[in-house]
C-alpha cells in the first residue's frame, strides 16, 4: 500500500484548527448555528438572547461573544468546543462591539438608543466607564491598533465620530455618505474605510489630523457594507449588500482590484487562514454561503437560521 510523503500529511495541529467550528449568528431566529468545516453541515444551534446582530472574538482567543441587540445581554461561546460559558446581563442595546486590542476597552454600539458605551474590561468582567450621546443609530465600531481612539458610524445622521478611549469623550464628528454601516481601519491608522449601504461604495478618511479628512470614493456597488480583511496586510473585502456582489480593495491604492457574486444580500464574512476561503452569510435566503476567493465562484451553501448576520471562526486569515 502506498503512503503519502510525510510532507502530504497533515500535522495533527492543522487538522486540529481545520476542525474549528464556524459561528453564524440568525438574527431572527435568536440562534447561532455551528458549522462544521470539514463535512460544511450544521451540527447544532445555541440560543442567545433576543435579536443578536454581531460576534466579536476576544483578542485572548478564549470566548466569541454574541451581541444581543434586544435582549440587553452578551453571550459567551467558547470558540473551540461551541459551549455556552455565560450570559452577561444589563448590556443596554448591544448591537455592535468591539474590543480594543490592549483588552483594557469593551465597546458597544446602542442602535436603537443612540449611544456608544465604554466598558473598562478587566479580563473577566466590564464596567461601565462612560456612556456617550452619539448621532442618530450608532452601527459599526473600529478601534485604532494602538488602543487609543474608536470610530463610529452614524446610521441615520450620516456620520462618523471618532472617540478617545482614555478619556472616553469626542474628538470630532463629520458629515460623511449616505447610512455608513462598517468602518475599517488601515494596519497604518492613518485611514479608515467606511461602507455606505444607502449609496453604491466605499469612503476613504485621513484621520491623521484633527478630525477626519476626506480622500475618495472607491465605487463596490449598490449596498457596501462590511469589511473583512483578506489577511495580506494590503487588502480588504466588502461585501455589497443591495448588488450581491463581494469587491476586494487594494488599501494601499485605494482602488477596486476584484469583485464577484455574492448571492442574497451577503452581509458579514470570515476568511480562512491561507485566504482562499470566503465565508459570507447570505442575510435574505437562510444560508452561509462559502466562494472560492480566487476564482470568485461559489463552492458550497449550508442551511442556516433566518436572517444570517455575523460570521466568525477561530481558525481564520490575519485581521490586517
């Protein structure tokens, strides 16, 4: 019997990694469905709070937290076996979060309440440090990579704030494009990318100075709206939501390199480690739908739960 080279086999440790669930948090149906990567089929569903809308993993790697919106609390997820860890209660209006990468910041995006809220984090527990008045429906968060300043989009003001961690009070607040959703910050931080899901691209900001500048308009496509870097340290995806298109932005040029379908209203993604797998979830057909990033095809759907939002997985490409 022939063996494979011993350079074709698997080290148990990449199997290992290959095998890590994929999280797709249902907004409507208050689930979030584990995915096995290796077989792509649903293995089971865990219920969150009411109406959750975002993932975000802890920068230590241990718990994938789930935003729930309307239920006023976090659920926790341990990222490698899929088990509920806790519930965290009295989370007013989680619907976005973000962590700073130091791990001394927690923050959330209020949608329905407009308001952003600081938490100091100690590793195991948040507390509230500041609760800031923002524009009207606060979306999506970015945290700068030296853990100084967080940047917000403003839904229905049209707007991007930019917020100072250490003093948890507003730098400045700008008038940018038509409902900002994600906002994405260079490796650099000297800009950051803004999708605007009531127009048909992307905002690029200079936030070198004292308030945002703006550069340029990259047009993606009717509906852009999140982010997800490929993991090169040079471009992004977003996804655009209303065209069914994915588009990769070269954020060195700022310009469009890319793009291919995206069935169904693709929202949130996760890449894979090598950067050859797209994970988006399809929001208005009940699917993760995973594409061949080099070709631009689509490879597999699985079945999910109703309005697909977050993606998230730990064995995933480099977040810049």
């Amino acid at each position: 019997m022939c063996l494979p080279a011993q350079s074709q086999v698997p080290a148990p440790a990449a199997l290992a990694a290959a095998s890590l669930p994929v999280f797709v948090l249902n907004s409507l149906d208050n689930t979030v469905s584990v995915i096995n990567p290796l077989t792509w089929t649903e293995t089971q569903r865990i219920p969150t709070g009411k109406e959750p809308h975002h993932l975000y993993l802890t920068p230590d790697e241990k718990s994938v937290i789930v935003a729930n919106a309307l239920g006023d609390s976090l659920t926790f997820i341990d990222p490698r076996t899929a088990q509920v860890q806790r519930v965290v209660h009295d989370i007013l209006d989680p619907y976005q979060l973000r962590f700073s990468p130091d791990m001394k910041w927690f923050v959330t995006a209020a949608n329905r309440l407009n308001h952003v809220d600081i938490y100091r984090w100690d590793g195991n527990n948040m507390t509230l440090a500041k609760r800031i008045s923002t524009g009207k429906t606060p979306s999506h968060l970015w945290v700068d990579t030296k853990s100084t300043t967080v940047y917000s989009t403003m839904q229905d003001s049209d707007e991007l704030v930019a917020i100072d961690l250490a003093t948890q009070t507003l730098k400045w607040r700008i008038k940018i494009g038509s409902m900002p959703a994600d906002v994405f910050g260079t490796p650099d931080d000297k800009h950051v990318l803004v999708g605007l899901t009531g127009s048909d691209g992307v905002e690029v900001y200079d936030v070198t100075g004292k308030e945002g500048r703006f550069v340029k308009k990259i047009k993606t496509g009717l509906g852009a709206h999140a982010f997800r870097a490929a993991g090169d340290m040079r471009h992004v995806y977003v996804s655009n939501r209303v065209l069914n298109t994915i588009s990769k932005i070269d954020y060195q040029t700022f310009e469009v390199v890319k793009s291919f379908p995206a069935p169904a209203g693709p929202d949130c993604m996760d890449i894979s480690p090598d950067g050859k797998t797209i994970m988006v979830a399809s929001r208005w057909a009940k699917k993760l739908t995973v594409i061949d990033a080099d070709k631009g095809t689509i490879v597999r759907q699985v079945n999910v739960g109703k309005s697909p939002h977050g993606v998230w997985t730990l064995n995933h490409a480099t977040r810049q």
